[in-house]
C-alpha cells in the first residue's frame, strides 16, 4: 500500500507563537512525536510532505519555515497553501494522486481547522486517513480550550466516514504504517 506522511502547518510562528498569539497547547509533545513519526516514515521508506501556511509570519523569514526543532527530511516535498485546505489550490492532490496514494497519516495545526479540513477532505478524495490524535495541536479560542478542541475533533474525526474511504485516530507510538482501517469495514 503506498502512503504518505502529511505534516500541515508545523511551522516555526505558528507553533511558538508571537506577541499576538499564544504558543500552541503542548507544543514539546507536539515536536517530539512529530519528529517520532518522522523517523517511522523514514524506516518504513514513507514519503514526507510538509505543508506550509502563507498567512503565517506573512509567508516569509524563520517564522513562515516548518519549525527549527523538526527533523525535515532532505527528500520531502512542501506545499505552500494560502486557504484553510491544504487540497485548495495546491499541487497536493495531484502529487497523492501521482504517487498513487492510499493512506495518509495526518498531523500538524491548528487542530479545528486545517487539520479537520484535510482529514475531511482526504475521506472525500479517496484516501483512508489516520490521524495522529497526539500529533496535531491549537490554541484556546473564546469558546473551548485547547485541550477540549483536541479531544473533540480525536472523539469525531475517529471513524469519521465518506462511504469508501474513511479516518482513524491513531497515537504516534503505534504502527501508524500498519493501518487498521480494513479491519472495520
């Protein structure tokens, strides 16, 4: 099965915050089990793919590049999206597609939005989704914290379907490789 490791919007501003806003929840946790699927992919010879937000730190200097702590490797592929959607005027689909893509584990921010917009549409566009419940991050809005918007969208988006193809919620010690989606169909 080819697959792919999707990182969305784990850049270095976004994370770390500025003086207008705060530091995403658990940002260290976030780090470390994202460069520890990294290194899974890496082992199981998963291709990486960085997805970058033009809308942070104005889409230019350290604070737009995917954060300094995160291990990139040397052979991934990076999109730069200006819509919550990294499908959205990127060359993303066409890259999956080109690869014939069949499963994607997803992690990154901002949980509520371009994370629920690419698991969704991912389910839609004819991939199986894991999303790495330990893996994706955001920060308090007016409503929910940080911490409610994260077990939230884990609790919805875990066997969230679109008739074919849907998403799992996985944590980043497991075999995120090794997808389960099968075993419930």
């Amino acid at each position: 099965m080819n697959q792919t490791l999707l990182i969305i919007d784990a850049q270095q501003q976004l994370i770390d915050g500025n003086e207008n806003e705060s530091a995403v929840f658990n940002k260290e946790q976030l780090i470390s089990n994202i460069n520890l699927v990294i290194e899974k992919a890496r082992e199981s010879n998963v291709p990486v793919v960085f997805i970058r937000d033009i809308d942070v730190a104005e889409g230019k200097g350290e604070g737009f590049q995917v954060h300094n702590a995160i291990n990139v490797p040397s052979d991934s592929k990076i999109f730069d999206k200006a819509a919550t959607n990294c499908f959205h005027g990127t060359g993303l689909l066409s890259h999956l597609r080109s690869q014939a893509i069949e499963h994607i584990v997803i992690m990154g921010c901002a949980t509520q939005h371009c994370i629920d917009s690419a698991v969704r549409t991912a389910t839609i566009t004819g991939f199986d989704v894991t999303l790495v419940g330990d893996g994706h991050s955001t920060t308090d809005n007016d409503s929910l914290s940080a911490e409610q918007i994260l077990k939230h969208h884990n609790r919805t988006l875990h066997g969230h379907y679109n008739v074919e193809h849907f998403s799992m919620v996985r944590n980043a010690e497991e075999d995120l490789f090794h997808p389960t989606h099968d075993s419930y169909r």
